[in-house]
C-alpha cells in the first residue's frame, strides 16, 4: 500500500516556472530545482557554468524552456484583482 501512495505522489510533480521572489529571470531554474527537489541556487551556478563553457549555446534552451514549461497555476497576475475583493 505504501508504494502505490509513493508512486500517486511522483504521478502528481509537474515542471512550472516559479514567480515572485523565486524567479530570477523567467523562472526556469527555480521551477527546476522544486521539480528535483534541489536549491534554486545550485541549478542557477550549474547553469551559468555549463552556458559559459557551451560559448552560450545554453541560453537558447532557456528562452525555448520559457515557452515551453507553463507558469505555476497559484501565481497571482499582478494586474487582476483578487475574487474576495
């Protein structure tokens, strides 16, 4: 019983970008590392390591992750008004 409430659970994780103070740019890196469970921080250096040594190649795979990876479904528009009001 225990292994089918696990495997519920991974069922469940999906890949949003982060918003707010959690995003540094379009929120790749913070979505990656709450999808892996790891720091934000740790995927930030690992992608500025891996773009400067790829000559910046890396930099379109964030943009295309942009467009591709949706935002967080709780992430409030800054300009829409909060239903309670």
């Amino acid at each position: 019983m225990h292994l089918l409430t696990h495997f519920d659970k991974t069922m469940e994780k999906k890949l949003f970008r982060t918003h707010g103070a959690e995003a540094m740019l379009l929120g790749i890196c913070g979505g990656l590392g709450k999808y892996f469970e790891i720091d934000a921080t740790i995927v930030r250096v690992a992608f500025a390591l891996i773009t400067f040594f790829s000559f910046g190649s890396l930099v379109v795979v964030y943009f295309v992750l942009a467009l591709i990876i949706p935002k967080e479904p709780n992430a409030q528009n800054p300009n829409s008004q909060s239903p309670t009001q």
